[in-house]
C-alpha cells in the first residue's frame, strides 16, 4: 500500500521512487529543482534524502549488471 511521503505536496512513495529511477537525482537541491518535493515544510527530507541515496544504489546496481 503506498504511503505519503510529502504531505505538503501530496507525494506518494511508489510515486518517488518512479520519479527516482527514471531522473539521475543525486540531492534533494536537484530534486527540489526538478520537482515539487520537500520544498516547503521540510518535514520529509530526511525521508526523502534516503529514497534518493536507494536510488542511487539501485542505479550503480543495475549499471553493474549492463556491463
């Protein structure tokens, strides 16, 4: 079941994680950049910083394997 991840922007986890793997986001700047995320309360980007480091490992994980 998702979850909300940012309740300011309405932001459903399954949501952020498609948005990760599919856009090379490195920081929550690039992220708040790029789209409407943790750019208000602040509350989640602590939650938010950790989908983006998953995201990273699941995007050297896979870059492994194209090898």
């Amino acid at each position: 079941m998702a979850e909300v991840v940012c309740l300011c922007n309405e932001v459903l986890d399954i949501d952020l994680r498609e948005f990760l793997d599919t856009h090379p986001i490195d920081s929550i700047d690039e992220l708040r950049d790029q789209a409407s995320i943790c750019n208000k309360c602040m509350q989640c980007q602590e939650l938010v910083e950790s989908e983006i480091y998953l995201a990273r490992i699941r995007r050297q994980q896979e870059a492994g394997r194209i090898k």
